[in-house]
C-alpha cells in the first residue's frame, strides 16, 4: 500500500516534467548543424599534417592536434557543466546555475565535435601511411566506427542537456515544471547529477 501511494506521488510530481524533454525537430537540426560547424574545418586542419616543406609549420600543427584530441579539457568541462546541471534541479530559480549549465555544456560539446573533427582526419592519415592486411584493416575500420559512433553520441547528449537545461523560463520548460516539484525530489535527483561526475573522477581518474 505505501508503495503504490508512493509511486502515485512519483508520477503526480515527475509526470508534467517529461514535456520539458521534448525539443523541436528544428532544434535538433540546429544541433547536428553546430557539430558540422566545428568538426568539418577541425577535419581538413588534421589534414594539413600531410603538407611537407621548409616554411610549412607542419610539426607545429602536428601538435596541436595531438593537444585538440586529448579528452581531459572535455571530461573535466563535461563534469562541471553536469554539476551545474544537478545545482539547476535543485534550484530551477536562481539563474546563475542554470546559465552556467547550460554555456559550459554547449562549450564542452563544441569541443568534443572539434575533437572528434581532428581523430577523424589524424586516423585518415594514419591509415593512408600503414599497410595491414585485408581482416585487420576491416576489423579497425569497424572497430573505429563503433568507437566514433559512441563518443558521437555521448557528445550529442552533451548538446541535448545544455539545449533542455537553457530554454527560457516559460510554461513547458523544463526549469518551470522542476520548480514545481517538491524539494524532497529535486534535492537528491539533483544531488545524484551533481555528485555522480566527481565519483567518476575520484575512482577512475585517480
């Protein structure tokens, strides 16, 4: 019996939030548009590594993407913008936290696009340079395209949550309807967001 009333009180809390999730068909173009934006021009500048000459900085270059490709910067601006994220469920009103969610994440996916623009053309080269035989060179190919399809899409839930978590305030946004909900299910759903990327890097990053 208490847990029916509590699953009652549940969905009578957590139930109007799921418009708050829903986005425009045009809003997701606008997304994949912005990933364009960045990984095409990061793609053909990994390709310049190709170029060879005496006043070419191509070494420097070289650098500089082996700089844009490490993760870190994505996983600790990721992070923080998740923390932010968990702070706005807490406290869907003050608006700094929700601002900050949402640039940091729409930042971090940025990068990630432009990282994923400048792995895409470093490998073209690798692969153009070495010679495998027929099995290995197919079980690389799928083996890359699980891997890029993967961190594709945990980038686009980057966007997703920074584009979710930055609507205005207005009736079907998801800040309105959280700030509707009892404080006892913002407080740790929000604590649960917030806390879970520190956990990530106190075990894993250690």
């Amino acid at each position: 019996m208490i847990n029916r009333e509590l699953k009652k009180y549940m969905i009578s809390q957590l139930s109007p939030t799921k418009h708050g999730f829903i986005l425009k068909r045009e809003e997701f173009l606008e997304g994949m548009t912005l990933f364009l934006y960045w990984s095409i021009p990061s793609f053909f500048f990994a390709l310049l590594q190709k170029i060879e000459g005496h006043n070419f900085p191509s070494l420097y270059i070289k650098s500089a993407v082996e700089e844009g490709i490490g993760p870190h910067i994505w996983n600790i601006f990721g992070s923080i913008g998740l923390v932010f994220f968990g702070l706005t469920i807490i406290a869907p009103k003050f608006k700094f936290f929700r601002i900050s969610a949402s640039q940091i994440l729409l930042n971090t996916y940025a990068m990630g696009a432009l990282s994923i623009g400048l792995m895409i053309g470093n490998l073209l080269i690798i692969f153009e340079s070495s010679r495998f035989d027929l099995w290995n060179e197919i079980l690389l190919k799928i083996s890359f395209f699980l891997s890029f399809t993967t961190i594709i899409i945990i980038n686009f839930a980057i966007w997703y949550c920074s584009k979710i978590i930055g609507k205005e305030e207005q009736n079907d946004s998801l800040i309105d309807l959280f700030a509707k909900v009892d404080t006892k299910i913002r407080l740790p759903l929000g604590l649960s967001i917030a806390t879970l990327p520190i956990v990530f890097f106190y075990f894993f990053e250690k």
